[in-house]
C-alpha cells in the first residue's frame, strides 16, 4: 500500500457525486496536487471541515493507479478572520486562484507555500488590498517574473526623475525617454512612488505590510501595474480580480449617489 504526507491548503473543492469532493490543493512537499476526498459530503463525516477551501491540512493520501485519494485528513489551521469582511474574504480568494493558475501539479515550491499561509493570516489583521498586492508581487518574483526595477527595463540606465511607467513586455520599469518611444506597446504610466512601493513590498515581511499606508494614485497604479504583468507572463485574466473590480464600481456608484 502507497501512502504519502503531507500538509496543504485546501485551493477548491468539487462536488464528485453525493458525497465524494474531488479537491484541488497546494501542498508543502509535492507542490499542486488533485485527489479524491471519499464521502467527505457526507454530514457525519469526519473529513468535511478540514476539506473546506481556505484551511490548512494535515492529509495521509493513497497512491492511485489514476488519481491519489484522501485516507485520513485533519485540520491544522483555519482562517476564521477572512470570513468575517467582504474584502478579506475575496483577496484570499484572489491569491488563491494565482496560486492555481501560476504553479505545476507535482513541483514544489515550498518558500510560495510558507508565502501563502503568511498571506492567508495577515489578510485578516491587516490592509487585505496591500497584502493581496504584495502576494501578487512575491509569487511573481517567486515563479521567475521578478520585475526589472533598479534599472530602466530597456537601455539599462538608471531610473531618474519622476515619471516612469512599467512594461510587461519590457519585463519592468522604464525611464521616461523609453517610455516615450514605447508608447504604442502595452504599458501603465506610473510615478516612483509606485516603484519604490513595490521595493518595500518586495523586500518587507507581509506582518510588516499590512500596516503600510499607500495613497489611492498609488493604489491604481499598482493594481494596473499587477494585472498587466500577470496577465502577460501567466497568460491568463484574473476572474477573482473581475468580481473585485465589479463590486468596488458598484460601491463607488451607490458612494456617489448618497
Ligand atoms: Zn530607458
């Protein structure tokens, strides 16, 4: 009989008949994996509370000839402040579905892994905008697409002046006359703030960041500055990232009116 440990967040779980779930996780020791959680719907089962999304959990799982399926599972750390705010709740979900859609089954990553937990406490205690920001920033940093940000992008000199802007293409930041001549390419114009912002996100602890205080421009650029990063290196648009941007319009809206 093959079995295996190993402590992972639990990404999704899907309904697999009555009452199996198959569940997507991200593990310590062998990266992304899916498996079978038999019965784990049923009411009186004991695995129902540690397979929820969102929790941290100790699995003994059996090899499959196809697919490995759960043996015995149990609880190690569930995040009860993200349930409790709207915004909380959905920035989990938005580190989350990077995590899916930016790791491999079976590779591990285990600094993106203790990356994630981290993420996952301090979006209850501290700003859940500027910690799910700085989660983008590390695991891009972490799955190879650091941004280029202490020299211009493209003619490699030194970054002055104030006006900047960030290319994806380019891989980073760019001074302001390459700007200019990449102006028909995909770029967000950006102020050093913005780049000094992401420094500090890159080189503090998220225990640290939660408590940093960013203004709104800064707020903006950087949101642009992620999702068109993200976009182009994992080649994919963030749905998470679209229920955000939906549901902050309709606040500003209903703000406005008031
Ligand atoms: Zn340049």
């Amino acid at each position: 009989m093959k079995l295996y440990k190993t402590d992972a967040l639990v990404l999704r779980n899907l309904s697999r008949g009555d009452i199996d779930q198959l569940l997507v996780l991200f593990s310590l020791e062998y990266g992304k994996l899916k498996v079978m959680a038999h019965g784990s719907r049923k009411i009186t089962s004991r695995k129902r509370g540690a397979v929820q999304p969102l929790t941290l959990t100790r699995f003994l799982i059996h090899k499959g000839r196809y697919l490995d399926s759960v043996r015995q599972c149990e609880e190690l750390e569930s995040f009860p402040e993200l349930f409790l705010r709207m915004d909380r709740i959905c920035y989990a979900s938005y580190a989350v579905e990077l995590i899916e859609n930016s790791t491999v089954e079976g590779e591990a990553n285990q600094v993106l892994f203790a990356v994630l937990v981290e993420t996952l406490r301090q979006l209850g205690r501290g700003d859940p905008e500027i910690i799910a920001r700085a989660f983008a920033l590390k695991l891009i940093t972490l799955v190879g697409y650091k941004p280029v940000l202490d020299l211009c992008a493209k003619c490699r000199k030194n970054l002055t002046g104030k006006a900047l802007a960030f290319s994806p293409p380019a891989g980073g930041f760019l001074c302001a006359d390459c700007a200019r001549e990449n102006s028909e390419n995909q770029m967000v114009m950006c102020h050093r703030g913005t780049l000094e912002t992401i420094k500090l996100m890159l080189a503090w602890e998220l225990s640290k960041l939660g408590q940093l205080k960013v203004d709104s421009g800064t707020r903006g650029e950087l949101y642009y500055v992620l999702k068109l990063h993200l976009e182009y290196h994992l080649g994919y648009r963030c749905a998470t990232e679209m229920f955000i941007d939906k549901l902050r319009n309709r606040n500003n809206r209903y703000n406005t009116k008031s």
